[in-house]
C-alpha cells in the first residue's frame, strides 16, 4: 500500500462521516431550498421561488429585524463589558478567581434552566419589576416579556449577563499574551493607562476582538433557545431560526422553505462575520 | 472442528426459539409522562398483555408536548413511527391527510355509540382514530370572593355575557390586589382557546357551513358577533383582567387573587390535591347571543397505517378505551371527561361537583374544524385576538385580516 493509500485509510473514518453528516445534508437541504417539500409530500423543484416568497413574507422580514436588532444590541455590550471585566480582573488582588469563576458560571449553566429564571425575574411583580418601581421607574404592566417594547430587550440583556463571562475569559487570555516589556516602557515614557490601553492594549488584542466579534455574531443569529423557552416568539422576539423551527417542526412541516429561510440566514452570517476580517485587514494595512 | 460445529448448531436452535414463539410486539407512543401517572398506565399494559396470554407485547415511548407533534411527524416520514400512538386532536386531520393513519370508521363499525367525542376524529367522512380522553373548559370560581362580593343581594345570571360581565366587576372592585378575571397573555396555542367559547357562545363561528347553495366552506371570523364576542373578551382584560401565563393566572387564582378563571381538568386535579383556603366552585361559560358554547379537545389514539400490526393495535386502543380501564386510568389521572359514556356513570365522576359541571358543559361543547390547514389557522385566529388586546387594537380590522387569511388557506386546497 503506498502513503498515499495508507494516509487515505487512516483517514477514512473521518472523510466517512465529513461525508454522511456534513457533506450529504449540506448538499439534500441545498435542493430541499430549490422545492416545495413538505414532511410527507413528494418535492417538486421550484427554483429561487422560496427565496423570493421569503423577502415578501412579512413573518420571515420581521424575524430578520428582530435578528438584527439582537445582533447588533447585544454583541457591542457584550464585548466592551467582557473586556472590562478583563481588565478589571488581569491584575492580581484578593479573591480575582472567586470573580472570574463568578463570572463564568452563567456560561456553564444550562440556557434552559437560565432562561426559566430570567423568566420569573421579568415577570409581573417579579425581582426586575420590583426593582424599577424602586428607582422611580414604571415597569410594563404585565410584566417585562410580555409587552411588544421590552421582551426583546429583556431577553438580550439575558444574553448579555450570560455571555459575558465566557468572553472576558477569552479576552484575559490575550491579556496575558500581551508582554509585560510594552507596558513597563510605556510608563517608563510616561503614557496614561488610557494611552497604553490605547496603544498597547487595544492594537495587540486585536486578533482576540476579531475572533470574539466572529464567533459572537454566529452565536447571536443564531438565538434560539431563550426566544423558545421565554416567549415563544410572541410579543415580536420571533427570530430567523425560530422561523426555520417553526416552518420546519410545527406549522406545516415546511422543510423546503425552512431550508431556504435556513440558507438566507448563512447567507448573512458569512457576509456579517466577514466584516470584522475586513476591517481588521484594513486597519493591518494603513500599519504597515 | 467438531465441537464448534455443534455450538454453532446449538446457537442457531436456541436464536430459532423466540422466533417460533413470536409475539408480536407493539409500540406505543404517549405523553402520559407524570410519576403518578405512569405506573398506572404501565399496570394497565400489564393487564392489557396477560389478557392476551402474552401474545402481544407493549412498548411504551413517552413523549412531550413541546416536541412530540414533530417526533411523531419524524417517525412517520421516516417508516418507522409507532404502531399506536396519542394524537393532540389539532394533529389528526394533517396525519390523515397525508395517510400516515390507518382509517377505522370499518374496524370500529357499530362500537362509536358508547363513546363521543368522535367529530374530533373525523377527516372528510373517515374516522381516523378513538377518542380516549377528552377536555373541555369551564369556570372556577373562588366562591369566597363572590361571597364578599354578592353579602345580601343574589348575584346576577352568570350564564349570559352582561350577567358575567357584572361579577367579574363586582369581585375586582374588592381590594386592590383582586381582580375579577383571569386573562390570557399572548401564549401559543392556549389564547385562542380562551376566546374561542365566546365566539362561539355569540352564535360565531370561524368556517361557514356549507349549504347547497355555497357548498364551499368560507370564513365568517370577522362576523358580527365574532367582533362583540371579541369586543365583550377585550373589556374582561381590559377592566378586570389579571393577565399572565395559563399558570400564572391558575397560581394567581389559587392565591385567591382572581375571582373567576377559565381552566381545564388539571385544575381540578391541583385543587383536589393542594386545597386553596377558600371554597372553589364550577360553572358553565357563560353565551351571549346563544347559550354558552365551551371549547372541545382531547387525546385521540390512532394507529399507523405502515403497522404490521394493526389488528393487534385496535386490539390494544379497545382495551384503553374499555370503561373499566378508562375509569382506572381517569382516577389515577384525575382526568375528568373519558370518551366512554359507560365510564362516565362512575360514582367517581359522579359524586365530585367539578367533575359533573365538567362532564355537563360537554353537552355544550364544540371544537375547531379538523382540517391540515388548521395550524395556521389557529395562527390566524390568535394573532387577531393578540393584536386586539396587545396591539392595535382594533378588533374589525384584525378579525378581518385574520378572515382573508383563512380565506386564503382554504382557498388553496
């Protein structure tokens, strides 16, 4: 057997399942997209006729908006108090890993059982309710996940308290990358702690923002979870994959369609998470 | 050599064995899931497989209301679904017509006189499964309040609109932290069950019938008395109503907060089992135009078309639907309305007074139309009476937008 052979067996059981688990629905659910299948129905090939039926529907546009609007509500507040947080706690004081563990522990809990917290938490009289009138604030009358206004929001927050721990992790590990020289010779020249965030900081954790901005706004199109178990996208907090869920698995086991939506949606997360890579190329060239 | 040949002898004769003893195994998918539940319907399989001298096997799956409908649809598309399994009565008419059933209406024949709820069951003329436990809604109400509310005056006809409307109000006005009505918040699947018997009740309805001369089914949700009976639902949530969850409003209730609640047999089962500190009583929902119409629904049991067991797997739906096992599986259960009217003679649906106001509204009861598009119907329906009550509020034009998009629907069959 020559190495070409032989490196080809050893990997075969990988290409195997590449194949039957990635490749092969990759492939059905692309032509699933071009037909009108539906659970039980033979599928008839329609062409983009989905696609377009999709940038009319009023239900698929204004899961798009919500998707958005959680996208670009949550992945800003999420990154700039991660990184504070790294910050905060880089430097060694007493108790630091009782507060990077405590932040973290969202992360490690199961969304459900988080979701179903936050739920009685925003509810009518809840904590969250309770506390707003305290402060002089008038909470929604039947509480913060039912009203048009604040269920989205309620629900990003949610997200933000729960993400944030697992990103400041990330972000204290490019802190620590970053050598202690740097920053001894930048006081040593007098810079500001701003300055050397600025200069130092900011410019070599660069690569660990880019992959913090990528990786969040995958896993923020792709909210689901705390949409299922706190509204059931009522209330206008439906999202694109609530969408496909729904098509797919409740209303009328629209597979075609929901692969279409489906597609769309890897559509925009390609475009949207290539825009990071970019404006990181082009701040590396006007560097250099 | 020798010796293996004869334990290769001995492994065939003893893997030939079961096979010439075969019984038949079925399966059966169900979402009787809770811990006191369970067992008993495990016990009652039991029965079911030593009356049939070990025959006939049952395996049980359980399944769950958030996702059952969708493994259910999976398993069929797949081939492999259940011999027998629990049908929501919203699912039937979309397995029907898609053949996944096996109809019944021959099997079945004269055997439908000692159980109802079969209209649930029926798509275009066939029957398509067997009614086992049915549901209705009826009011509770805490009895105290109504008290305090009505201490020498006789409170008014609490079956018409205007009669239920005034008690609704004279409890709310009883303290700050009391209300008269428990309202439904934008929940799926359970708001437009809430509004549904007060259409009905104002004689609406949301498909015509056909007649000779329009034998086409339209929708009338946008009637008339659609818009009162939605009008009449918005002024309980707007004046007297504590809105939440189904839960929440049963847990607001049961707190004596909430004078009148619209709820199903569960809360029979909570009363019973965690008595509040105030007297609970039952009534009829109330009707304006035509006396008061409750929502009908129910678990049906069908049998898969691609079983290779079918006979065996009506054998089975019979014995569930026995009187006897009825009345054993409801008292574990705490289940209110069997299909069987053998059953339903039972002291123990007979001697508790929410129970007989249960079992009596299911005289006037009536349900959705069994048909595939009925999802998105219902979707239709739901998002008029959110829009109503949350939203835009404007009742005509939301039952109107909700009846050209039923039109539409059935436009397309």
């Amino acid at each position: 057997m020559t190495q070409r052979w032989r490196s080809l067996a050893l990997l075969s059981p990988w290409l195997l399942t590449l194949a039957l688990f990635w490749l092969f629905p990759i492939g059905w659910s692309i032509y699933l997209s071009l037909t009108d299948y539906q659970l039980f129905r033979d599928p008839s090939f329609i062409g983009i006729a989905n696609y377009l039926a999709l940038l009319r529907d009023s239900d698929f546009l204004g899961a798009l908006e919500n998707t958005f609007v959680f996208v670009l509500g949550t992945i800003p507040v999420t990154t700039v108090i991660a990184l504070a947080l790294a910050l905060l706690l880089q430097h060694p004081f007493r108790g630091r890993t009782l507060f990077r563990a405590g932040f973290f522990l969202p992360w490690l809990t199961s969304i459900v059982v988080v979701a179903l917290i936050f739920t009685n938490l925003f509810a009518r009289g809840g904590y969250l309710a309770t506390l707003a009138s305290l402060l002089g604030f008038t909470p929604p009358e039947y509480g913060f996940l039912f009203d048009d206004r604040t269920a989205l929001f309620a629900i990003m927050g949610m997200d933000v308290w729960m993400s944030v721990g697992y990103y400041m992790l990330i972000f204290l590990a490019g802190l620590e990358a970053i050598p202690r020289e740097l920053y001894d010779a930048a006081t040593v020249q007098g810079a500001s702690w701003w300055r050397r965030f600025r200069s130092i900081t900011l410019p070599l954790l660069r690569p660990v923002l880019g992959y913090i901005l990528v990786i969040n706004t995958i896993k923020s199109f792709q909210v689901f979870t705390e949409i299922f178990v706190m509204t059931k996208g009522k209330f206008d907090t439906a999202t694109i994959v609530f969408f496909i869920y729904e098509q797919a698995l409740t209303t009328d086991f629209s597979f075609g369609y929901a692969s279409a939506a489906a597609y769309l949606l890897f559509l925009i997360i390609g475009l949207v998470s290539l825009l990071p890579f970019l404006a990181f190329a082009r701040q590396r060239r006007s560097l250099w | 050599m020798k010796s293996m040949l004869v334990s290769i002898a001995l492994f065939i004769a003893v893997g030939t064995v079961p096979s010439l003893s075969a019984k038949t195994t079925l399966e059966f998918w169900q979402f009787w899931t809770d811990s006191d539940i369970r067992p008993v319907l495990d016990s009652l399989v039991t029965v079911f497989e030593a009356e049939q001298n070990g025959e006939i096997e049952v395996n049980i799956t359980d399944l769950t209301w958030a996702d059952g409908q969708s493994k259910i649809a999976i398993a069929f598309a797949s081939g492999r679904g259940p011999d027998v399994v629990e049908l929501g009565s919203d699912w039937l008419a979309q397995f029907a017509d898609t053949d996944q059933l096996l109809p019944i209406s021959e099997l079945v024949g004269a055997d439908t006189s000692g159980w109802r709820g079969w209209s649930l069951a029926r798509y275009q003329d066939e029957l398509y499964a067997w009614p086992w436990i049915l549901g209705s809604r009826v009011m509770f109400v805490n009895v105290n309040l109504l008290q305090q509310a009505y201490p020498d005056a006789e409170a008014p006809n609490p079956a018409t609109f205007a009669g239920f409307q005034e008690i609704t109000r004279k409890i709310h006005t009883l303290g700050d932290e009391i209300y008269g009505w428990g309202s439904n918040t934008a929940e799926k699947h359970r708001l437009y069950k809430k509004f549904l018997p007060f259409l009905w009740g104002n004689a609406g309805r949301i498909l015509s019938e056909p007649s000779p001369y329009a034998p086409r089914r339209y929708s009338v949700v946008s009637s008339e008395m659609a818009i009162e009976a939605l009008d009449f639902y918005r002024q309980l949530h707007d004046s007297v109503g504590y809105v939440d969850t189904q839960r929440g409003i049963e847990d607001a209730f049961m707190a004596g907060q909430v004078g009148i609640v619209l709820s199903g047999d569960w809360m029979i089962k909570r009363i019973n089992l965690n008595p509040p500190p105030f007297l609970v009583g039952t009534m009829f929902v109330p009707g304006g135009r035509v006396p008061g119409i409750s929502f009908l629904g129910g678990e049906l049991l069908a049998i898969n078309r691609k079983s290779r067991y079918t006979d065996e797997a009506l054998e089975f739906v019979r014995f569930l639907n026995r009187p006897d096992v009825q009345v054993a599986f409801c008292k574990a259960a705490f289940i209110s309305v069997p299909s069987s009217l053998a059953a339903v003679t039972d002291s123990f649906f007979v001697s508790q007074p929410m129970m007989r106001t249960m079992n009596g509204q299911m005289q006037r009861v009536t349900h959705p139309p069994v048909t595939p598009d009925w999802p998105k119907i219902e979707a239709a329906i739901e998002r008029a009476v959110e829009e109503a009550l949350f939203g835009s509020r404007f009742i005509a034009g939301e039952l109107r937008q909700a009846q050209r998009t039923i039109d539409s629907l059935i436009a397309d069959d």
